[in-house]
C-alpha cells in the first residue's frame, strides 16, 4: 500500500508536483519569455504613456506628491490600477516625480511586473482548464494559446487595468471551482482575496459575484461541499475591501458610494449611442475632463467605411454630449439617459443594446493598438480570430448553465460571460472590455470544440455500427432476392 504524499519526504514530494505539473510550469515559464520579450524590448509601456495610461500614472505620480491628498477625481475611475502602480514604483525604489519630460526609469521594473501577471494568467488559465475540461487534451491546449495570445500579451504593454483585473478573474474562478470539488477553506479564502483585488480594478465583477451566489441558492444540492460557512470566509476580504473603498470615496468626494463614480457615465454611452463626452469646469478645483469610448469612436467611422450597413452609430441626439460640472455628476448623468430613453422607442433602446452586445466580438479593433499603425494589423488578424473561431463555441457553452449534471464547473464559470453580456446590454459594449474575460471564454470555447468532436465521432460509429449491422443482415451470397 502506497504511503500518503503529505508523509514522503519533500524532495519525493517536490519530484510528484513536479511530475504532474509539468505543463503548468512550461506554460507559466514559456509565458513569461514571450511578455518580458514583449514588455522590455519590443513594447516598452512607458514609451505608451497617454490618454487611459498617463491617467493611472498622473494619479500615481499625485500619490508620491502628497499620499494622503484629497482629489475628486481620483474618485471617478476605479482606484486598483493606479494604486498598484503607486505601489510597484514605490517597492522598485522610486520616492519623487521625475523631471516632466522624462520617464522614470522605474517603468522598466514595472514593466517587468505586468509580464509576471500575464505568466501567472496563463498558469491559471491552464489550471481552470484542468479543473473544468473532461478532456485531458484541453488544457495544454488551452494553456498553449493563452502563452502566444496576442490581445492579453499586448494589453500587458500598457499601464492599464486589463491584465491585473483578468488574472484576479480567473484566479478567483479557479479558487472557486475548487473549493467547489474540495471543500478546502484555502480556496475559500484565495477565491475572496482576488475577487477583492478584482473589485479595485474593475467593480464589474461584483456581477459575477452576485450571478454565482444566485446559480449556488438553486443549485446548492449540487455543490454539498461549498457550505455556507465557505462562502462566509470568501466573503470577509470582499466586504473589508468595499468597505475600506465606501469610506475612501466618501474621502475624497463626500459623497456616498463603493468603488467609483463613473457607472452613470458608461451608461449614458449605452442608452444615448453617443462617442463622446466632455465636462467643462464650473469651479476652480475643477477642470475640462473628455473622454470617448473606442468602440463607439470606430462605430461613428462606420458610416464612412461602409454607408448603410447595420449596425451605426445612430444616436439619440448630437454625438458629442457638453456640459458643464463635474464629470461624474449622477444627476446630470441621469438626466441625460432619462431624456435618451423618453426620446426614443423601446425597440431603439433594446438594438443599441444588442449593438453593444455586438461589438464585444466584432466591429471594431482593440485599443489602444487600434490607434497605433505598427500594432493595428496584429489587433485586426486577433480580434478576426475571436470572432470567427471563439465566439460561436463560447456563446454555445453558455447554455452549460442549464445542464449541471453535464459539467457543474463549466456551467460555473459560465455565469462570467452571462454577466459580461449583462454589461453590454446596459452599457457599453467593445472588444478590450471583454479581453479580460478571454481566458475563460477560451476554456469554454475548447470545451465547447470537444464536445462537439466527441459527438461527432459518437455519430459516425453508430452510422458505421448501422452499415455494418446492415450488411451482416444482407441475403446470403448465391441467394435469390
């Protein structure tokens, strides 16, 4: 009888991990080569520091300048990214701003940085695949593409929240998948500790917090070994860092709220399909903020690139929405989407949904390498290979969420692009919002593709089983028919 792994000594132990995670530490290995490559040579994110990305480092550089500043519009972004970039330049030995044209040698550090968590998204990317596939060829597969996935190894190139937040996404899911087959409190409290990261960087996730408390309340049958008093611990991270996040808004505004002011903004996009907004001081603490979604920029060129073909900008008023006050402002947001909504019918509500739903696979290129010459061709050949080789069978296995008894985990981590299409539906929809989501949309792709393998060669055997039966079955030779 095989003695226990916990009782060998750690260098048999260290030899059995090893052993059966060999392609885990290819993957993570492999990945790491291609972004430090990536990040340090051939696309240096501190030569790409403009618009979103000279956003979160001006925030981190105000840190530096006076830690404990009160700034209303630090308030209006989600504060994780730029947080964590003050943090990385502080723990790489960077105490003071740098002259105003010159960029800080920390960058490179920091840069180095974001390859490390596009090599762990990979590492994780492939141990969700493991956990969710019934196939065992899935996830070197699935682990193999995420190394030399071109849209998450370029997002890793900016300053931007893309690739932390995806790497808090799929290390949550795959804590959660887990502690669903185990039990274990570890993942209980792994699974808390990244979806409150997540939080910081992107509060969109607390949707597919509240879809899985919901699949688990109907379904909790299935799941005996994910007790409530799992959920409790998962909990406890997520509810201090929203808590510390309520009182740091109010900080910095007075105002009330969890993460960040800028949800009626992005609404105001989907319900009023305009491409761009700016606000213009109406004190001297403030100042002209603009901003304009990609996707939505792009769409507007449609109507030049191809002249009546659906789906167009077509907004309710003027593309360019004006006014004057503080970019964030929730009453003159609303007023906004309150007038779209009066002015238009219902049916014209639903298709600038559908559009955005759209645009999340298809109609427009990735930013920011769509506005950069050298990058754009590679974002069009990725974004074309989304579109026409992952999202039928992603879109496909969403239905998993119906069918538990199949594959529970798959139907789990299902509930991400339900609420991604949720997103969409209600505000603003294009394909750098949905890269975070990649890596669990290419396990639910792969998953989707062997099923339909499976099936498929399960068909051509009965067919095969039928001939032959029905040959064997046939007059005798020499017989008279």
């Amino acid at each position: 009888m095989n003695a226990p792994v916990s009782t060998l000594p750690w260098p048999k132990r260290l030899a059995l991990w090893t052993e059966d995670n060999l392609w885990l530490i290819v993957i993570v290995l492999a990945a790491l080569a291609v972004r430090l490559h990536w990040n340090l040579e051939t696309h240096p994110a501190g030569e790409y520091i403009y618009s979103d990305m000279r956003g979160y480092s001006r925030r981190a550089d105000s840190m530096f300048q006076n830690l404990w500043g009160v700034r209303e519009y630090d308030a209006f972004y989600p504060y994780g990214t730029h947080v964590m970039l003050w943090f990385l330049e502080w723990v790489g030995g960077r105490t003071a701003q740098t002259k105003p044209d010159e960029l800080p040698p920390i960058y490179a550090f920091v840069s180095g940085v974001y390859a490390v968590y596009g090599a762990a998204l990979a590492g994780y990317g492939y141990a969700l695949a493991r956990r969710v596939s019934k196939f065992k060829v899935i996830p070197p597969i699935v682990g193999l593409l995420l190394v030399f996935y071109y849209p998450l190894i370029s997002l890793g190139g900016y300053f931007l929240s893309e690739v932390p937040f995806s790497l808090c996404l799929t290390a949550a899911s795959f804590h959660l998948v887990r502690m669903l087959a185990t039990g274990a409190k570890r993942d209980a409290w792994a699974m808390g500790i990244w979806v409150a990261l997540g939080v910081t960087l992107r509060p969109q996730i607390l949707l597919s917090v509240a879809f899985i408390g919901l699949y688990w309340l109907v379904l909790r049958k299935r799941m005996p070994k994910a007790t409530i008093g799992l959920w409790v611990q998962a909990l406890v991270p997520i509810l201090l860092i929203l808590a510390f996040s309520g009182w740091r808004l109010h900080y910095h505004t007075g105002r009330y709220g969890i993460i960040s002011e800028n949800g009626k903004f992005n609404q105001v996009f989907g319900r009023c399909h305009n491409s761009k907004i700016t606000a213009y001081p109406d004190t001297a603490k403030r100042r002209r903020t603009s901003f304009g979604p990609p996707p939505l920029i792009q769409l507007a060129k449609r109507a030049q690139r191809a002249p009546g073909q659906w789906p167009q900008l077509d907004p309710v008023r003027e593309t360019h929405i004006e006014y004057k006050g503080y970019i964030g402002d929730d009453d003159i947001l609303q007023t906004f989407i309150d007038e779209c909504v009066a002015e238009t019918t219902w049916t014209k509500q639903v298709e600038y949904s559908a559009v955005n739903v759209i645009m999340q696979w298809r109609y427009n290129v990735m930013w920011p390498d769509s506005g950069k010459r050298p990058w754009q061709p590679y974002a069009r050949k990725w974004g074309s290979f989304v579109t026409n080789v992952l999202a039928v069978p992603a879109l496909l296995a969403l239905f998993a969420v119906f069918l538990p008894r199949r594959n529970l985990a798959l139907g789990v981590i299902s509930l991400h692009l339900w609420a991604l299409t949720m997103i969409g539906i209600f505000y603003i929809g294009g394909m750098r919002f949905r890269a975070p989501y990649d890596p669990i949309i290419i396990v639910m792709a792969a998953e989707a593709y062997a099923v339909g393998v499976m099936l498929l060669v399960r068909l051509v055997r009965r067919l095969k089983d039928r001939t032959g039966a029905s040959e064997t079955s046939g007059p005798a030779p020499g017989s008279e028919s």
